[in-house]
C-alpha cells in the first residue's frame, strides 16, 4: 500500500513538473553533444595538426641551413609581420598582389557577410574608422537584416508552403499532416539540390584548388552562417571577371539564406514538431490564464458600455428640436 502511494505520488511529481525534467534533459543532451564534438574533433585533427607543425619545422631549419647571413630572430620577425598582414586579408605572394580586397565588389560581399553574420574573416577593416564604423554598421545592420529577411520569409512560406498544403487537403482530401511532412521533405530536398549540390559542381569547376566536397563544404558553412573562412570564392590569382563573380556570390548568400529560412519555417510549422518543442516550454498557469482571461472581459465589457452611451448621447444631440406645449394652452385652444 504504501509502495504504491509512493510510487503515484512520484509519477505526479513527475507529471506537475514535466516541461522542467524535460528542460534537464535537453541541457544534458547538449552539453553531452558538444563533449562529443570536441572529442571527435580533437581525435580528427590533432595528428594533422602535428604533422603540419613538424613540417613547418623541417621548413624553417633547412631555410635558415641555406641562408646562413640571416638570424633565426629576423626570420621570425619577419614571419610575425607577414602573418599580421595575413590576418588583415594582406598577401606579400606575388601571386596575391593584384586582388584588392577594398573595391566595391570585395566591400559589397564584405558587407553581406556582416550583416548575415556568416563573417568569414578572411578580410578585416584595417583602419580605427573602418573598425567603429563595422560596430556601428552592425548594431543597425543586423536586426535591420533579421527584420527583412522575416518579412521575406512570411511573404514566400503563404505560396511555398500553406497554400499548397491546403490545396491538396481542400482538393484531394490528403490528411493535412501527412501533405505537410511530405511537402517539408520534397521542400527540403529542392533546396539541398538547388542550393548545395548544384552550387558545389560550379564552384569545383570555378576554382581551381577546390574539389566537389570542398565546394560543398563551403556552401554549408555559408549558408548556415557559420563562416568559417578557411573557404572564400574568388580570392585566387588572376580570377576571370572577378567583379561579377563576387556580385553573384553575393546574390547566392542572400538568396540561399532566404531559401533555409523557408525550409526551416515549413519543418517548423509541422505539427510534429510543435509536440515535441512544447514539452521543453514553460506552460502557464491555469490561475493566470482566468485572471488575462477576466482582464480582458472586463475591458470588452466597459468598452462596450462606454460605446453604448456615447451613441445614446450622439443620438440625443442629433434630435430635432421641439417645443412641448404645457397643457394650460391646450385647454384654453378647446374653451375657445
């Protein structure tokens, strides 16, 4: 007897404070996620890392056995001077001086990359103004970003995605669930085409050094805003139309980053998914539900009320006015 009332007892537990458990979980799943990454990480790329860092160092010491007239200490000055120019987008390779990372087309895409945040880094203002001016172009630029790319989305997802789902419920008679799960999935299918695969094949023939999957690889880390820049398009030597190329890669980013917003909103709107993302929300209590709920009956109520006299008052000051005879006048109009 009393294992069971300890045991229901328990599952109430359990079940008033379900959003909260649910809420634990998720926190632990993500720390447990991110722990793995780094691990796997780690476990990928540090025998790389070593390996490159051991020839660097074979590098340098048969570079400075062939120049004995010059000191480990300048080399490294040197070097230390060439990396910080590096970090600015600045290349000393001959092969490099002919692209000018500050004209238009190169600002143009800079400025796309900051204000979707994707920020590939490969180029950097140089300059105290160009720094404050970033800060200042962000703090605008950003939410002014967030605010047209939301509007762009509602506008698009009412014909991509509600109409159709409700055409083939209304007209066909399909489930409306099922339309919606298979509408996401051909949804998501065309952009992964359209966005991530084609886009890789032409970026693997219009650059020289990347293949399919580095192409590949930078069209996801763009378009999911990550941005790492170890990838940027129309940096190498002597690139065809240059100009052009960096414009189209602008209208890509942009219109790449509509196109998973759209995708990501559909997923979002499938019933499925709105279960599950409730059990990690905060639920409202009954108590302050009646009491919005009262609020709000009691400002209809005396808003109502408040309508009704002032039309009784409108309609009084719209009557004609009459003279009301008094009843003396009537009597003495009779004798007469």
């Amino acid at each position: 007897m009393l294992q069971s009332l300890a045991g229901s007892s328990c599952v109430r537990l359990v079940e008033q404070h379900r959003s909260a458990w649910c809420f634990g979980l998720l926190v632990l799943g993500y720390l447990l996620y991110l722990v793995f990454g780094a691990v796997v990480f780690s476990s990928v790329e540090l025998p790389y890392e070593d390996l490159l860092r051991q020839e660097l160092g074979k590098l340098k010491q048969r570079f400075l056995e062939e120049h004995a007239c010059l000191s480990e200490q300048q080399l490294e000055q040197f070097l230390l001077r060439v990396l910080e120019a590096s970090n600015y987008g600045v290349s000393v390779l001959s092969n490099a001086s002919g692209n000018w990372n500050w004209d238009f087309t190169s600002s143009l895409f800079f400025a796309s990359t900051v204000l979707s945040t994707t920020g590939y880094g490969h180029t950097v203002p140089l300059s105290d103004g160009g720094k404050a001016f970033c800060i200042i172009y962000s703090v605008i630029g950003i939410p002014f970003t967030l605010l047209f790319l939301t509007a762009v989305v509602q506008r698009i997802i009412v014909y991509v995605t509600r109409r159709p789902v409700l055409y083939f419920h209304v007209r066909w008679g399909f489930s409306k669930q099922v339309v919606a799960i298979i509408h996401a999935v051909v949804l998501g299918f065309i952009t992964v085409s359209c966005f991530f695969f084609i886009p890789a094949a032409i970026f693997s023939v219009l650059e020289d050094d990347w293949n399919f999957l580095e192409s590949f690889y930078f069209c996801f880390i763009s378009l999911s805003t990550i941005g790492l820049g170890d990838y940027v398009p129309g940096e190498g030597y002597n690139q065809k139309f240059r100009e052009l190329y960096k414009i189209g890669i602008t209208c890509y980013l942009l219109l790449g980053l509509i196109a998973m917003l759209v995708v990501l909103e559909t997923f979002c709107e499938l019933h499925e998914l709105k279960k599950f993302r409730k059990l990690f929300y905060v639920k409202k209590d009954k108590e302050e539900d009646q009491v919005h709920i009262m609020e709000h009956d009691q400002l209809s109520f005396s808003s109502i009320s408040d309508q009704a006299t002032s039309m009784k008052e409108d309609q009084k000051a719209n009557e004609p006015f009459v003279t009301s005879q008094s009843p003396t006048s009537n009597d003495s109009s009779l004798n007469n």
